[in-house]
C-alpha cells in the first residue's frame, strides 16, 4: 500500500504500464503522474493538457502514452523523452 502525495485533485484514472514497471495515475489537476514499480517512488508529471484526465493507455512497449482530457483532447506522450 502507497500514499500518493503528488497529485494535487483527485485521481480520476490509474494503470500500470504492461511491463508492470511503471503505474499512471490521471488527476483532476489535468496532469498524469508516474511512479516506479514495486515501490511507487515518483518517476515524473505529464503536463499539457488543459482539463482533467479522463482515461489514458499504454502501449505495449511500455513507452508511449495516449491521454483523453475533460476538453476531448486527445495527446500522445514519450515517457522516456
């Protein structure tokens, strides 16, 4: 069990990646948050949408993200970028 402290609304979306080394979590804030797998140290913010995180998935190489937003913006994201 973790606490998540960076998320700065409620968390309206979460998924690990399918490597099951990273988890997203998708706020009301309008940002998607990364944590490192087992331990759920903070890993890095996506910020670039202008509502709230409605869904987003991973590609199977655990690299890529695809993001929909409150707004029906649709953004694509390199986490390794």
């Amino acid at each position: 069990m973790a606490t998540l402290n960076e998320p700065k609304e409620w968390v309206e979306c979460m998924a690990y990646s399918p490597s099951g080394e990273k988890l997203g979590v998708g706020s009301h804030d309008n940002n998607i948050y990364l944590y490192n797998c087992p331990d759920y140290t903070f890993y890095g913010k996506l910020e670039g949408h202008s509502s709230f995180i409605t869904s987003f998935d991973w590609s199977l190489d655990s690299e890529l993200i695809r993001s929909v937003s409150g707004d029906y913006f649709l953004n694509f994201w390199n986490i390794n970028a």
